[in-house]
C-alpha cells in the first residue's frame, strides 16, 4: 500500500485506476483500508479542483417548477400575484426572505439556494 497526496493530473489518473483495481476490497482488510484512505484523498482533490458551484435560485425554481409540473399560477400564493410571479422568474424582481421561506417549504428547495444573489 503506497499511499500518497494527490497534486497532480497524473496523481489523480492513477490514483482513478488504483482505485478500480480495489473497488470491491472487503472492510478491515489492508486493501480495504487503502480503499477508504483512497476515497478521501480522491474526494479532497475533486472538491478543491472540480467544484460544483450551486444552481442560480431562479433556475432552480424554474427547474423544480417543470419536475413538479407547476405553472406560474401554482407559485402566486407563493409570491404573489401571478404579476409577481412573471417578475421574479424573469429576474425583474429580487425574493424577498418571506418568498425564499416558502418557496422552500412549497418546492422543497434549499434555502442556501435560494438566498444566492442572481
């Protein structure tokens, strides 16, 4: 087991393959703890190198909007007015803190999403 910091490009492609090859290693085994020590170390270079940034909040009202089969309408009580409504998710309007509460609780969205500025 030669376990070391993933820096590179490289690192990181065998780092990929080591870990395919120990895939199916069983818990309490040296191969299983190299598997587990692997993933952290695999983990921790993608979240610094790839991040994934959150979804802006009107996109992802829009995007749970069509999941859930909701039209304008269905946010007024909401938001508002379906006037409102049409403002916000054209952007023309910021939400207010009592929009993002129950948006969240109507669509299920996270509020950390949803305070995003846009």
């Amino acid at each position: 087991m030669k376990i070391k910091p993933i820096k590179t490009e490289e690192d990181y492609r065998q780092a990929l393959e080591r870990l395919e090859e120990i895939f199916n290693a069983k818990s309490g085994t040296p191969e299983g703890d190299e598997l587990e020590i692997l993933s952290m170390l695999i983990d921790k270079y993608e979240n610094e190198n790839f991040p994934i940034n959150f979804p802006d909040p009107i996109e992802a009202v829009k995007f749970r909007m069509e999941q859930l089969g909701l039209k304008q309408k269905d946010l007024a009580n909401a938001i508002g007015y379906k006037s409102r409504v049409s403002e916000i998710l054209n952007k023309r309007r910021k939400l207010t803190l009592s929009m993002i509460r129950k948006l969240h609780r109507k669509l299920n969205i996270p509020t950390d999403i949803l305070i995003k500025d846009y």
